[in-house]
C-alpha cells in the first residue's frame, strides 16, 4: 500500500508561488497515483473564490488547476469551514465544488488519517 | 529509522538550521536519511553563490559538507531552483544563461523525488518559514 | 495515529498558532520552536491559548535561551537528539511552513 499524503495550503492565491507550488506537489502526487489530499485552510481559502481574475495581475489562472485536480486522480479535496467563515467567504459559490466543507473536529480526523502531512 | 527530510526556506532563514542540526542529530542517533529534498526557498541552500559574512554561519556550505561527507541523496527540485535562478551547468546550457550556482554533491530533480522519498521513508519531516 | 504539530511564526500577528490548536487532536503533541516559542511571554494571549488547554507542550530549548523566555512547568524543554526521537515517537510530524 502506498503512503498517503495530505497537504494543506494555507497561502492565499496572489501572495507569490506558494500556493501554486504546494498545487504542484499535488498535482506531482496525482500523477504517480499516489494517495494524495488537499485541504485549503486559512488564507489558503480564498483559492476557492468564485471570479477571480488571474490576468488583472498578469498571473496564470490557479482556479483553472485547481478544477483539474479530478481530472488528475486528485479527488480528496476539503476545504476548512472555519477559516472561510472567520474571512467571510461564501462556500455556496466556490470554483471548486469537489472541495468537502469540514469542521474542525473533521480536520482531526482527517490530518489522523493520513500517513504524512505538508502544511505550505 | 528512516527519515525524509524536506527544507523549505532559504539559506539565512532559521528552520534551515534547524533541519540541518535534526539531520545531524538523526543520523548521530544511528538513524537514515533516505533523501534531502530543497523545495521553494530551500532551493538557496544548494547554491555555491551565496558568500555568507566570516564571522557568520556559512549554512550552504556546511549542507554540501554534510552531505558530502555522509553521502545522503541532496535533491533540488528543478521548477523551484530555475525560477530562483539556482541553476547547474546542464541546465544553465540548456537555458543560455552565465550563473552556475549548483554542482557536486547536489542533483536536480523532479518532485517525484519527494514523492518517492516519503513512500520509501519512514517520516517526512519539513522545515520552512520562519 | 498521533501527530507532532511543530510551530515557528511568532504567535503575534500569525494565525498558526490559533489555527493549530483548533484542529490538534488528544494523542498529538505541539513543539514549539524559533519565533513560535514567544507564545511562552506570560500573560500574553497565546499564552493563555496554551494553558486554557491539556496539551503535550514541548519547546526546543536553545530557541527560549536565545528569547530570554522562561519554559512553564507543563511545557518539556528538548534538544536536537529528543526533537529526534520525538518525531519517531509520534506517527507523523506536521510542521506548519
């Protein structure tokens, strides 16, 4: 059985490559087929905003990857009901309806589950 | 046991020492470092190019002293290190550029290697940020 | 299986530290090193973050030398061999970057 790997992104979209760099271990998990998790927690939230504008700023579009993730095999995807709440993020429209809304306790549980963490 | 340990911050930043004082204690403690894997900012602590003051730590060089001397397994991840423009020789040819910021005992590499490091390890230990 | 959550943001003007606590289960332990060992400064809001709680406290200890801060009777002060094998003894490491 391989070993299974969650990693949580806490870095919002437009705040340097962090965020893109922590999809990239993702995407690099997901392409061995490897067991692999993401968890958007904090800042890292706001990756999931509805109509954001990557070419304002000259930027690839991060929201375009991230809708690939099922495409890729990556299907575990959460986001942190907390983190969206306390930064008034409305769920209901996020660009990544994969994404499960966890509570903390389920986070536990989850960061429990797997066999190694990343948090970026 | 065997550890993978992965560093991601740059060379004057204190968990880059820490991960290299844990890596010195894992393997005094009769411990294996399967692989060292430089992501993002961790890329720096790979690079020859970093002149590092004389009355301070000189963290690049005593890595590739480690390294060298215990002959661990020193992956860069190469997306991360050609955006930093910490570039070998192969692959400052392959993009034209003058700088050759990292050789011996370094390699330049994918992040399967990460991958594959933590499927073959018995923890993934990172270091970053502050 | 049991987690060692590992800090190193100062806990003032960071959401590590809250964010941390809020999701760090019974079996795990919390290691605080570099500029997260200021969340120790008595009376401080981190501070009563980390006694409002039963919590594995551990502190590298020359990261609270070098700050000048006292270790509390419920944190563990540790070196290199014992951050060592206190990653082995818990099943995964979670360092927040």
């Amino acid at each position: 059985m391989p070993k299974s790997l969650l990693i949580i992104s806490r870095q919002a979209p437009w705040s340097g490559p962090n965020a893109r760099e922590a999809l990239d271990i993702v995407l690099a998990g997901g392409a061995f087929d490897l067991p692999i998790g993401l968890l958007f927690m904090d800042d890292g939230v706001f990756q999931l905003a509805a109509k954001q504008d990557a070419k304002a700023l000259q930027q690839k579009d991060l929201s375009a990857n991230l809708q690939a993730l099922p495409m890729f095999g990556v299907e575990d995807l959460f986001v942190c009901g907390d983190s969206a709440a306390e930064r008034g993020l409305d769920l209901d429209g996020r660009s990544l309806e994969e994404a499960r809304v966890l509570t903390a306790q389920e986070i536990t549980a989850l960061i429990d589950r797997y066999d190694q963490v990343i948090t970026l | 046991m065997k550890f993978a340990i992965a560093l991601f911050s740059a060379a004057h930043a204190p968990s880059s020492r820490r991960a290299l004082l844990f890596a010195q204690a894992a393997l005094a403690g009769g411990h294996e470092i399967v692989r060292l894997f430089f992501y993002q900012d961790g890329v720096y602590n790979a690079s020859g190019s970093v002149v590092t003051p004389q009355d301070e730590q000189d963290l690049p060089k005593q890595w590739r002293a480690f390294v060298s001397e215990h002959q661990l397994d020193g992956v860069v991840c190469i997306a991360a290190a050609l955006r930093r423009g910490v570039l070998n020789e192969e692959e400052a040819g392959r993009y034209q550029r003058d700088a050759v910021a990292v050789g011996v005992p370094w390699e330049l590499s994918g992040l399967g290697q990460l991958h594959d490091a933590v499927q073959d390890a018995d923890r993934l230990i990172c270091f970053g940020g502050a | 299986m049991s987690t060692l959550h590992v800090l190193s943001h100062s806990p003032f003007g960071d959401d590590r530290l809250t964010s941390c606590l809020r999701v760090i289960g019974t079996n795990d332990a919390l290691l605080l090193t570099g500029d997260a060992v200021y969340a120790l400064q008595p009376g401080t809001a981190p501070f009563n973050a980390l006694n409002a709680r039963p919590l594995n406290l551990f502190v590298l200890a020359e990261d609270a030398q070098a700050r000048a801060l006292a270790i509390p009777d419920a944190a563990r002060a540790i070196d290199y061999p014992a951050f060592v094998e206190l990653s082995i003894h818990y099943d995964k490491v979670n360092s927040w970057l």
